[in-house]
C-alpha cells in the first residue's frame, strides 16, 4: 500500500510540474530577437579555440575508475 501511494504521489508531481515546463518557451526568451543577427555579423574565420578536457586525462581516470572497482569487488569476494 505504501508503494501505491508513493508511487501515486510521484505520479501527481510530474503531471503537474511537466504542464508548468511545457507551457514556458525558453527560445523565444533566450533567442529571440537579435540573436541570429549578431552571429551573422561575427567575421572571421579559422579554426576554433581548444575548450574541452584533455582526453587522455578523461581515459586515464576512467582506467584508475575502473581498476579500483575492480580491486574492491576481488577483495570483498575474497572475504566472503
């Protein structure tokens, strides 16, 4: 019963926030007006500026991410 309500009850929420998210139009806020007008305005040419992560950073975290799990789950296995 109580998974009935707590479900029911989630259930309630998202139908009432989703129509308050529906009924907003962020685009016509954000970018409407001039804003197609300045970007067609922008000269210049070339390549674009580096902004992202350096992606052997972003590998190298995800092998230590996973050596550690990996490490944990053979430990605990061990154990039991």
């Amino acid at each position: 019963m109580k998974r009935l309500t707590a479900f029911a009850s989630c259930a309630f929420v998202y139908l009432v926030t989703a129509s308050v998210a529906l009924a907003q139009d962020p685009t016509q806020s954000g970018y409407g007006g001039t804003g197609g007008n300045i970007q067609g305005d922008v000269e210049g040419g070339g390549t674009l500026p580096f902004t992202g992560l350096d992606l052997l950073l972003l590998v190298g975290a995800g092998v230590l991410l996973l050596a550690a799990g990996f490490t944990l789950r053979r430990v605990g296995r061990a154990r039991s």
